[in-house]
C-alpha cells in the first residue's frame, strides 16, 4: 500500500471514529489550526480531528497509537510558547466540541468540566452562584480551560490565589496508548500514591489529553478597589512591589506596565481610557485589594499610598467606579497584543523572587544594549512574572537571527541567577526547548524525560514540545 492510500485508509477510519463532518483535511482549514499567537510560526496539521466525548478521544488515540500516528491536542490557540503547534503534521487533536460545564457543585464549592470551556464563561457562570474561580490569563474570553490546565496558566490574581494548579482537585486524562486514568480525588487533601494530578497539570499535552477536570472554587469577594500608580522610573516601580507586601499586605492583583507598554496600548485600543500621563511617568503599578469588608479594603489602599511614595510615585488614580475600573483592566489585558501589532517581536516569560524584580528589569535593559534590542516589559509584578518583549524595531535581520538568540540566553542566564526559571506561566512548548539546560541539570532533564518515555514509550503525543 502506497504512502497515499494508506493516509485515505487513516482517515475513513477517523471518521468512523468521530463522523465524517470530524474529520477535516481542508487545506484553509488546517492552516487556521496550524498557527497560535507565538510569533508568526506555522505547523497546520494532515487531518483535522473533533472528537465530542471522552471515547472518541480514548479511540483517536488507540488507533494513532497502534499506527504510529503523532498527535497533537489543541485548544483555543491562544498560547505563546507553540504548544499547541502540530510540528510533525499528523493528526491535530481538536477539543472545542467538548465544551460543557458539567457540574456547579454550590455544597462543595467544587466545578466539573470539559476542556473547551471558556475561561471567563466558566468564571462567569459560578459567579451567578456566589462562587469565584479565580485564575485569569489576559485570553481569558477566548482560552479554555483545557489550555489553562496543560500550560498551568496564571493571570493578574495569581498573586493572591495561585495558578491553576492550586485549583485543581481530579482529572479525566486519556494517555497515549487510548487508556483512561482518573488522577486524583474530588477531595480537598489526597495524600494517596503520587500526585498524579499537578504532574499533569502543566505537562503541555505531552503526558496525556484532559477530558474532564473537577475545579475547586471559592467565595466571590465581593468588593474591590483598584488604583493605577504612576511613577518616574521602571525600577522604582519594581522596588515598591516587595516594599507593599513587607508592609503587610496582599493585594489580589499587582501589574506592572512600562511606559511603551501603556502608548503602545492606549493607541491600539478603541475608546481608550481618559489618563493622565505626564512626561515623566515611565512606569505604573496597576494594583487591586479585594474582600468582603470595604472598610478594611480602603485601609489597605492608605497604607498602599504611604509605601508607594517612599519610591518617587506621582498622584494616584482611584477607580471610582465599575466602568473605570473595566477600562483599566481592558487596557493592561491588550497589551501584549498592542504589542504584537506594533513590531515583530519574540515574548520571554521570566518569573524571579519578587524582591529580585528591580535587578532583572535592569539587566534585561543592559542585555539589551548589548544586543541591540528594544524591550517593552510588562507583567505580574506582584508574583515576580516579567513579560519580556522583545521587538525587531531596527534590527537587522542577521541581528535578528545570529544575535537575539545570545541575548535571550543570556537573559535566561540572568533569570536563574535571580532565584527564577524560564517561563512562569506561557510553558516551555516549541520556542524555548533549547534553554532547558539553564534551569536543569542532565540529571534532572534525564530524569523528566524518563517519565515521559514511561506514559508516552512511542513518542507520538505533541512531539516536538519541551525537549530538544
């Protein structure tokens, strides 16, 4: 049987699988699921497939296993790091008619959940019930819960509540092979056998395909106050994020926008919020308390005004009301898309101790004087998260190519020093496996390696992702 006969037999049998209108191999189509927002990269699928429950995904998966099919899943393409990028062709693993909440459990604050649900649909519908799920990437109104849990996504409040692992109670997990585990309990505490659960849990679709997830949830704080702190130097900025937490408070959210970050955004956006920005801010803290007591939130943001000024911040802005603050958190959410539009551009994503933040914002700053590059930084200050972009502006292609890659180790290199690692939240993925060895040793990258030759011994489940 020829190469091409054998293709059209692989797909009669997808289709068999999942229905004929599941299984797609038209070429626009698969060029769509073939790039996500890392840069301008491009690997679309051979064949498209939809599986709509967890069996189909269970024989999608027994039949690429037994033909030595690579597979990768993918969610709403909105990741940065290529995870969900089908490298090896193959067949491209589409959840998105999996999109259910199964179930609201108001008695144990708990939720059950299909993967392609919407981040901020799913936030949204326990907050009808009083209940708050609290992870929040920027894509929030387009990622799913899915790509949450393979990249451990984060946001604006893991600050205060944590990333996506904290939440996470069981799994429904297909492995490579087509079989089904369960990975933990819908418990608070599970001390049972290895923790299966967060091993899965930011393994970036190379252990297995999550097909059901029971979140835990919390109680929907029910006031907030927000305020957005200019200051005259980046690094002053930085330097007041670890002074408000040694003052004795935790903010439920705590970003940091150069001034690049902010113009850029504010002439990207439509209907821009009304600022007042003076010359000589160069840097904001947008920051956010949130409770159940206003009296005590308002006694935070004093105490947050008198740290601040120790670090040269100029007037503060209170967001009065709901608009106002819609409009603040709208702005710092474009960012990295205003971004995007502005240049070609590449995005590191380092987390340090937050104390360190000051030191890795200047020496990204002197990297890249040493490399000829622009930096536009930006990010989740109060957990230590830096968003590095990186923008060609007036490099030279060669430059480009030959010299940002020294940069960016040396950046990394930095990073580590710190007390950091590589990415805090976007994943390693597709664009930065070949920094893996400043953050591990051979020992410890053997050792990672070791564990994914033991779920997935044939090497066929998002190949091409995390290692070399």
């Amino acid at each position: 049987m020829n190469r091409w006969e054998k293709r059209k037999e692989h797909i009669e049998s997808l289709k068999a699988i999942c229905g004929e209108e599941n299984v797609i191999v038209n070429e626009e189509v698969l060029l769509e699921y073939g790039s996500d927002h890392t840069e301008d990269l491009s690997f679309p699928p051979q064949v498209l497939v939809k599986p709509g429950d967890t069996q189909e995904v269970a024989n999608v998966m027994k039949f690429a296993f037994e033909n030595d099919i690579p597979v990768t899943p993918i969610g709403a393409l909105t990741g940065l790091s290529g995870g969900a990028l089908s490298i090896f062709g193959g067949i491209g693993l589409s959840l998105e008619r999996m999109n259910k909440i199964l179930k609201i459990d108001t008695e144990n604050m708990q939720v059950t959940t299909q993967p392609a649900v919407i981040t901020q649909v799913l936030q949204e519908e326990v907050a009808k019930l009083g209940l708050y799920y609290a992870p929040d990437p920027a894509s929030r109104g387009t990622c799913t819960i899915g790509g949450n849990l393979a990249e451990n996504s984060g946001g604006p409040r893991a600050v205060k509540y944590g990333v996506t692992k904290d939440f996470v109670l069981n799994l429904e997990v297909v492995l490579p092979n087509g079989e089904v585990i369960q990975t933990g309990a819908n418990t608070l505490k599970n001390s049972t056998g290895y923790n299966l659960t967060q091993l899965i849990v930011g393994s970036e679709g190379t252990l297995g395909i999550i097909t059901k997830a029971v979140l835990k949830l919390l109680p929907l704080p029910k006031q907030n106050l927000l305020m957005l702190v200019p200051f005259s130097s980046p690094i002053k900025a930085c330097e007041a994020v670890a002074a408000i937490f040694n003052a004795g408070i935790t903010p439920s959210a705590l970003e940091f926008m150069e001034r690049d970050a902010i113009d850029w955004t504010l002439d990207f956006v439509e209907e821009p919020p009304q600022l007042n920005i003076a010359d000589h801010h160069q840097a904001h803290l947008l920051i956010e308390v949130d409770g159940n007591n206003q009296e005590v939130l308002f006694s935070d943001c004093e105490k947050i005004a008198e740290v601040v000024q120790n670090f040269e911040a100029d007037e503060i802005m209170f967001a009065d009301y709901e608009a106002q603050k819609e409009a603040l958190w709208f702005l710092r959410r474009r960012v990295g898309e205003a971004v995007k539009a502005n240049s070609i551009y590449k995005e590191e994503d380092t987390v340090v101790p937050r104390f360190e933040l000051p030191k890795l914002l200047a020496g990204v700053k002197l990297i890249g004087e040493k490399y000829g590059f622009k930096s536009v930084c930006y990010g989740h200050a109060g957990d230590g998260n830096l968003h590095i972009n990186i923008v060609k502006a007036n490099m030279t292609d060669q430059q480009w190519k030959e010299d940002l890659p020294k940069g960016i180790r040396e950046l990394f290199e930095l990073t580590v020093k710190l007390g950091g690692t590589i990415s805090g939240e976007h994943g390693i993925g597709y664009v930065q496996k070949s920094y893996m060895d400043i953050p591990f040793s051979p020992i410890e990258l053997n050792l990672m390696k070791q564990i994914k030759q033991v779920f997935d011994p044939k090497g066929i489940l998002n190949p091409g992702k995390i290692w070399e």
